[in-house]
C-alpha cells in the first residue's frame, strides 16, 4: 500500500514538471521583441529604392504591415522581410518633407507589437530646367515677351543663352528666365520658321541646359515702298515713269487717292506702273513737281505711299533762262541749245549805219546773226548812236554775247512772237513790236527789216531811218 501510495505520488510530480514545462515552452514561442527605427535618407529617390529594414525578433512567422504614414502613401513595407521601400518618390522631397514617419505593426499567430520607424531625408543641392516652346506670329517688335524658361533650384539662379539660330534673335533675363525679341528683323516666318536657342541655368553648385524652341505663324503681309522719279516735261500721254513697288501675301491691287495736279497720272492697278495722263500738266514752269498718294491692298490689308516725281526743266520757246527769252531751239540739239532775245524795260533803237561800206554781213539764215554782227564791227562800222554799237557791247542779265540777229532769225522771232511777248512781258521788259533792223546787209547802203508786228521783210538805207533792234545771243548746256 505505501509503495503504490508512494508510485501515485511520483506521477503527480512528474505530470506537475511536465504540464509546467510545456507552457514555459508555449510562452516563449510566442514573443515578438521589436524596436523603433531611425534612418537618414537622401531626398529625390526613385520608386522602388530601398530605404532600410524593418528589425524584429520572435518565434514563429512574424508579418510587417504600415498601419499609417506621414505623409501618406510615402512608403511601401516588404510583409515578410520588414524592407522598407520608397513607394511614391515625389514625396522625398526635403523642402515640403523633411522627415518621413510610419507605424508598423509586426505579428505571428499570437502576438502583435508595434514600432515607429522615422525617415530624415537630407537636403541635396538641386536643379533642373523645362525645354521651353512657344509660337508667335511673326513680325514682332524688338523687346515683346515670348515667355519664361521655368527651372527650380536651390540657390540663385542664374540664365544666359550658350547658342541661337539664328543668331541675336533672342534675349534672357539673367535673373528670371524671361525669354524677349531682339532682333524683330530674324523673326520672319519666310526666312526663320522655326527660332532655337540652347539655354543654361546656373546656381554656382551645377549648370543645366534646355533646348527654347519658337515657331513663327505666317502673317498676311503687305509693305509698299514711296517712289520717287524724274520724267522730262512736255512728255507724251502713256508715257511710262515708273513702277510703285509692294510686296504682299495675296493678289494686291493699285490704285490713287489723290494726286496734284489732279489727273497728272494714271496707276496699273495690277502691277503699279505709273504713266502719264495729261501731257500738258507735265510742265516745269507751272507744276516743276507731280505728287500722288498712292494704294495697295491685298484684300486683308491697306497700305499708302507717296508718290513725287520732279520735272526735267526742257529748253522751250518761251523760257525765261540763258540771260532771255528762249524764241528758238536747235532741232539737231536735243533741247541743249538755241537762241534767246534780250528782255529789257529799255528800247534799243537807232541807225544801222556804216553807209557806203560793204561789211560782208549778207547771212539770212538762222545762226548766222553772230558772224554778221562780228563782221559789222570788224569792218568798222559800230559808230556811236548806231545800233550795231548799241548791241555789240550791251551787258545784260550777266551775259555780254549779244549780237543784231540776222534776217530769219527775226522771223522766227516774229513766229514766236505771242510766245515770247507774254515771256517778256511776265520777267518785265517791253515788248516787241514794229519794224526792227536785221545784222542782214543788202549792199552798201541798205540792210534787211523785220516787222514784228506783220512778219514783213523790208529794207532800208544804212544811215536813213532809226528802227527798233533787238538784242539776241545764242545759249548752249551741253
């Protein structure tokens, strides 16, 4: 009995040792033991970088999980391992995020213990710069904004352009990025379509680059250009001046809002040529310049322009110039030379003289009035009160070339005779009239009359009658 009493008693104890044991083993198996984590880490990761791990001890299976974050969705946890990674990289930002938190549970089938881990991101020094684009239309004026180059940094930011095309088109602002025209004449969408510049941003630490890139729109252009020109007077209607230049996108078209005198010209409407309309406005003595306000359109645009053409001064019977009246003009000459009769408020008048004395003075024809008057005074015979003498040392108008014209001479005088009366009259002298003596001899004692009055041809003796003359003297600009 005692002995079975006695084995009964040593089962118990075992069973107490063994029941006691088994739940020390059952406790341990189950304890998770973890510790907060704290790690440095460099802003701007990329998605999926490893940030550190997650250390945790205890038996059986232990599961991570991030059960909140700050700010959210920074973190990604590896539920086996503890690794953390950087899930969203645009949150590594030191400057809106400098320190990264998250609660993390780790668990088995028993427990669960929790732990903080604690991301300080450091500060790295950054930049970066957009490739710049922009379309404008063409034909800017210099200094107009194209926009901003946007680069983001630390530190002061500094912008120059390393390289353009085309070259000086473009400037920066050192300091804010803005991007203006500096040379309005490149941007033209026929030439430079497309306008590129290599730009650099600088914050003493690093250099980044970007590309600028502006493309030019086509505008509608119109520009006509103010003509000017000359054109002889006394031309002929239809008479070709020039050509109104415009350039424009389109059809243009020509025409004339206004022009002095009027109905002076007319304009091609389709190519700008200018002609003459009215021939007899064309004159330099009463209109010496023809100015036109000249059009063109090209159906989205108007421009004006001026139009000035100066008359070439012409030698024409009945010009006051060369010292007289202009009476006749050398048709083998070119207008360049002819005769002129002497304007004065002054008669000349008296004798031809030199009675009984041949002279050789017998021309008639025109240009021979100079050689009779020279032959006259060679021979003696420019006695005083004679008008040979009157004539052949007159001084007037700055000219001392004057000579008696011969026969045809006065008649063409007398041909012209209402034209070179109103000349005369107009720049204040006395008008011709009556009979006047010609440098024509007809013998010893009788020389040629002229009537200015009828175009009767007479003569008359040498010392008989006193007569008008009329000074003359032959002009030249070649």
């Amino acid at each position: 009995m005692k002995n079975a009493l006695k084995l009964v008693r040593l089962f118990a104890l075992a069973l107490l040792v063994t029941t006691y044991g088994c739940s020390k083993d059952d406790e341990v198996n189950y304890k998770i033991t973890t510790q907060d984590v704290t790690i440095t880490f460099t802003e701007n990761p990329t998605n999926g970088d490893i940030v550190g791990t997650v250390e945790a001890e205890g038996n059986g299976t232990l599961s991570f999980s991030i059960t909140s974050q700050t700010p959210t969705g920074a973190l990604n946890i590896n539920n086996t391992t503890g690794e953390l990674t950087v899930a969203d990289a645009t949150l590594f930002d030191f400057e809106t995020n400098p320190v990264i938190t998250a609660n993390i549970t780790v668990s088995n089938s028993e427990k669960t213990e929790s732990l903080i881990a604690t991301i300080n991101l450091s500060n790295i020094n950054e930049l970066s710069i957009d490739d710049f684009s922009e379309t404008i239309g063409e034909n800017p004026t210099n200094g107009d904004v194209i926009g901003t180059v946007q680069a983001t940094g630390d530190g002061t930011l500094v912008f120059s352009i390393n390289s353009q095309t085309p070259s000086g088109a473009l400037s920066i602002n050192a300091t804010t990025g803005e991007l203006t025209v500096a040379d309005a004449t490149l941007f033209d969408f026929e030439t430079n379509p497309t306008i590129t510049a290599d730009i650099t941003v600088d914050n003493s630490v690093s250099t980044e680059t970007a590309v600028a890139t502006i493309d030019l729109t086509n505008v509608i252009e119109l520009s006509i250009e103010d003509f000017t020109g000359n054109i002889d007077e006394n031309p002929t209607n239809g008479d070709v001046i020039g050509t109104v230049q415009a350039v424009g996108d389109g059809t243009v078209a020509f025409g004339m809002t206004t022009q002095s005198p009027t109905g002076a010209l007319s304009i091609n409407t389709v190519t700008g040529e200018l002609t003459v309309a009215d021939a007899t406005l064309f004159d330099f003595e009463t209109n010496p310049t023809i100015t036109a306000n000249i059009w063109a359109d090209n159906g989205r645009f108007t421009r004006t322009a001026t139009a000035t053409i100066s008359l070439n001064n012409i030698n024409e019977v009945g010009d006051y110039s060369y010292g007289g009246v202009i009476f006749w003009i050398d048709p083998a000459s070119n207008n360049s030379a002819g005769l002129v009769c002497a304007v004065s408020n002054t008669f000349i008048s008296g004798t031809w003289g030199c009675s009984g004395t041949t002279t050789g003075a017998t021309g008639t024809a025109i240009g021979t009035g100079s050689t009779n008057t020279d032959a006259i005074v060679a021979s003696g015979c420019a006695a005083p009160g004679s008008v040979i003498e009157a004539v052949s040392n007159l001084n007037l108008n700055g000219y001392d070339d004057w000579f008696l014209p011969s026969e045809d001479e006065l008649i063409e005088i007398y041909t012209n005779i209402s034209t070179v009366n109103a000349a005369i009259t107009a720049n204040g002298g006395q008008v011709t009239y009556q009979f006047h003596w010609s440098s024509t001899e007809i013998n010893t004692t009788a020389a040629k009359l002229v009537n200015l009055t009828t175009g009767t041809v007479g003569g008359s003796g040498k010392n008989g009658n006193s007569y008008f003359a009329r000074a003359v003297r032959a002009f030249t600009d070649f």
